[in-house]
C-alpha cells in the first residue's frame, strides 16, 4: 500500500494545466509566447463590484459566514434565477460555494457511490470526469460531435442512460466548444429525461451570460418545469464578472441535495470567502449593462478568429454561440508534417509543433474527449489574436 490514495490513483492530471505551464516555461527562456490556452476573460472585474470588497472589508465583514453563504447573496442568487432564467425560487433553494468548480464537487461528492454513472457529453470539460471518477463512479461518454453542433442529441442521450445512471451533465454554452442549446434542443433532452425520474440533470451554465448573434440563453429546468425538483443548476461570477479569483459559484437545486452539500461543505471549505460573497451581492444586484459591451467584443473576436482559421488553411471551424472558445478539427493536417519536421500524427503532436514553432499555445481536443481537434480561447486581445491567428495560417501553409 502506497502513501497516496486510491482515489487519487483514478484522476488525471488536467492538460489545459500541463499546456499552460509549458507555455510559462518557453516564455521564461526569452520565446514570444501567445498563451491562448487557459479559460479566463481578459477584463478586469467591474469597479463597483471591487468597491463593495472594500466596504465589507472596512466594515468588519471579515468573520465565518453560513455554510452555504450569507442571506443578502443567496437573496441576490434567487432574484437572479428568477430574473434571468424564469424559475421560481426563493434564497432557501439556493446554496453558494468557493467557484462553480465546488459546486459540482459537492453536488458529485454528496450523491455518488461506486458503481453509479453519470452521463458526460464529449468533447467535455477536462473536470467532469475526473470528480466523478474521484468519487469512484463511471463517466458515460455520449458523443456530441461537430456532427451534431457539438451537442447532445436526445437519440444518443436515450442510449446513454441505465438503471445505474444518477446524473446527466449538461453544460450550455460549453467549455471547450462554445455550443449552446436553444429552447427546442433542450426541449428534446427534456422528453427523454422525463421518461427516466431517476436520472438527475447538473446544468453548468458559467457562460450563460456569452451567447452571441442576439440569441437567447435557455436552460433545462426553465424548458420544463417538472424537471426543476431533480435539476441543480449552476452558475457562478467567475465568467460572467471576469471574477476568476474571487471563487464564488452558485446554484439552486432540491432542498434535500442542498442540505447534503451543505454537510460536506461544512467539513471542507466551511464557507466561501465573506468578503468575495459580498463583492459577488454587488456583482448580481449591481448596474449589469457591461455585459453587453463585454459580449459585443467577444463576438468580434470570434468573428475574426473563425474567419482566419477557415481561410484555406486545411482546419474546419464551426462558429459557436457562446462563451470565449472556438474548436476547430485539425483532422484534415494529420499524418502530415509540419515545416520544423514533425510528423503530426494527433491532435496532441498538432498543438505541440504549433507551440514549439510559432509560439501559439492551444489545447489539444483529446484533453476534452475529442480527437482531431483542438481548443482556442478568444479571451485575448485583438492584437494577441489577430497575431496568433496569422502564426497559425503560418504553420499551417507550412504543413506538407
Ligand atoms: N464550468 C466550466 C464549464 C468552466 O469552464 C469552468 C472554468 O473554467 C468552471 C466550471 C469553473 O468555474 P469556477 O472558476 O467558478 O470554479
């Protein structure tokens, strides 16, 4: 027997991580590096926001709080469910952690047990699998390809499910693909999952803020309300706030499962930050026009990223709804060999010659279930994009 656990035997490292870091380190030997690998807006949070942190800093708010986070926010939380996303809650449905991420680690942590499955879409975000396989579960894996816009169709959905699974996992608009599902696509999930009661639904709606072209953000407990007693719908600042650092994510779900989450958090964490709970009271309750600002150039950016990558350079990128991701199928370049004389035979080899020999750090699709393609964030500035994609049609026309 080892020293570290088995549980921790089953979890991968996570590649985004592994990217960025070996960005970090070319960087560091002098190289000129565009890192448009990690998953953060490039903004600086709100100024209001900011000033309510040191308010409450001032003002003493620097103690323990509730478990799951002080009355003032989880009001905010249930004035934004109902606000933005029709559902009728009060702050006693709703529960706050340190980030989305703790979220869904409580929510998988207080309902798994060995055995159990839970249904993962792919191409994924690089997390879910790994906590549910933290919890000693199984990821079932329903193909959501470029096929199908990169998102889940109700065939494949019904196919996914056994009398074992407890969850299905759903996140709109996706990291890493930018897809997000309209009314009538959730619709469709929504009359599968009503023939089984006992799957769960955690919808993962971080991004719910970036869909672009005037369209409207949707998601599955709103589509059909009867889903609303076995859905957990999360959402958070960090995205929609550019609040990364801060770590406050939300949601609202079944009394019961809060209180379970509420037993686990009170064991690990005990409370998110106070004085990030009071920055993010601002962030929901405050002036929210920003965001339209933010998502105008956003959608600019993507409009200019998937344009050069579709500019005969052998990549096919579809344009996404939402959030700050492009993923184009590199499938096209591979068995080839790249200008410095790499033989690109993955999606892995791709994005490695790409960084070795114009500096361009991507994360490979397989890193989210998904070979032959690749992740891009758009969360740069226009410069640092225009200047990456221009290095790629580079690397790319080099490709022989
Ligand atoms: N869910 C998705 C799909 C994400 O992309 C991320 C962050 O990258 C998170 C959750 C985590 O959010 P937080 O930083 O609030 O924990």
């Amino acid at each position: 027997m080892g020293f570290l656990s088995d549980a921790l035997s089953r979890v991968a490292p996570s590649a985004t991580v592994a990217i960025s870091q070996k960005a970090r380190v070319l960087a560091q030997e002098g190289r000129d590096i565009i890192a448009l690998s990690a998953g953060e807006p490039d903004f600086n949070t709100p100024e209001n926001v900011r000033d309510a942190a040191k308010r409450a800093m001032d003002e003493g708010q620097t103690r323990y709080t509730n478990v799951d986070g002080i009355i003032e926010l989880k009001q905010a939380v249930a004035a934004k469910f109902k606000r933005d996303n029709g559902l009728d809650v009060t702050a006693a449905d709703c529960f706050v952690s340190s980030g989305g991420k703790q979220i869904i680690f409580n929510a998988l942590m207080a309902t798994l047990n060995p055995g159990d499955e839970v249904v993962v879409p792919v191409p994924y975000w690089v997390s879910y699998p790994e906590i549910v396989r933290l919890c000693g579960a199984e990821p079932v894996f329903a193909v959501a390809d470029a096929t199908t816009g990169f998102k889940l169709s109700p065939e494949v959905l019904e196919r996914a499910i056994s009398p074992k699974t407890k969850w299905l996992l759903l996140n709109t608009p996706s990291n890493p693909t930018g897809a997000a599902y309209t009314a009538e696509e959730l619709r469709g999930l929504a009359d599968v999952l009503l023939r089984h009661p006992h799957v769960h639904i955690l919808t993962d709606d971080i991004y719910e803020v970036l869909v672009y072209d005037g369209k409207t953000f949707a998601t599955i407990a709103q589509v059909e309300p009867a889903l609303q007693a076995r859905t957990l719908t999360m959402n958070g600042v960090s995205k929609s706030h550019a609040m990364t650092g801060w770590r406050i994510g939300y949601c609202t779900g079944p009394k019961p499962l809060l209180a379970a989450m509420t037993k686990l958090q009170g064991q690990s964490t005990t409370n998110p930050s106070s004085i990030s709970q009071w920055a993010a009271v601002e962030a929901l309750n405050g002036p929210q026009e920003f965001l339209s600002e933010w998502r105008a150039v956003f959608q600019k950016r993507r409009d200019m990223v998937v344009a050069g990558l579709n500019a005969n350079t052998g990549l096919d990128c579809l344009t996404p709804e939402g959030a700050f991701y492009v993923f184009p199928s590199c499938a096209r370049l591979l068995g080839k060999t790249s200008a410095g004389g790499t033989v690109l035979k993955t999606d892995e080899d791709f994005v490695m010659a790409l960084l070795d020999e114009t500096g361009v750090a991507l994360v490979h699709g397989s890193a989210f279930g998904l070979a032959g393609h690749f992740r891009l964030s758009y969360a740069a500035s226009d410069e640092q994009l225009a200047d990456a994609v221009s290095r790629i049609q580079t690397f790319c026309a080099g490709i022989k």
